[in-house]
C-alpha cells in the first residue's frame, strides 16, 4: 500500500489520543500524504525517512513533524486492509 492508501484504512485518531501502533501520517504538499510512520509512545514513531535510508525514532514535536503532520489512523482486528 501507498501512504495514501493506508491514511484511508482504520479508525481516525486525535494527536492527543494516540496509542503505539497508531499509523501516523504527513504532508509537504498541502493535505496530501506522502510519509507514514508508526507511533510508539512518548511522542515518538518510527519510519523510514526516505528509501534506502535506515529505519529512524523520531519525534512528533519536533517543529518538521508538527509542520507536516495530518493525521494518525488506528488499525484493528477488524479492519480489512484488501
């Protein structure tokens, strides 16, 4: 799946209300996604910055993320992902 495709699976979740596993999402361009990441507590996640690049932690409050960030999306058991 794209980083579009998977912002439009699962539950919406607030910032505020995040749980590890959480999808987190981002934009450069308007409200386009293009940059997914998982988030895994204490206001971090984890992603690949670009490809071939090394798998990262990273922070939601730094000023980049909180720039580009759109939205977090929360997958379930029940959520089919076809």
């Amino acid at each position: 799946r794209t980083s579009s495709e998977m912002a439009k699976v699962g539950m919406p979740v607030n910032k505020s209300d995040l749980q590890p596993g959480d999808l987190v999402f981002f934009s450069r361009f308007g409200r386009r996604v293009g940059h997914v990441g998982m988030y895994i507590g204490n206001d971090k996640f984890i992603h690949a910055p670009s490809t071939g690049k090394k798998i990262q932690i990273a922070n939601l409050n730094k000023p980049y993320y909180v720039k580009h960030y759109v939205g977090a999306r929360r997958i379930s058991e029940r959520t089919q992902m076809h």
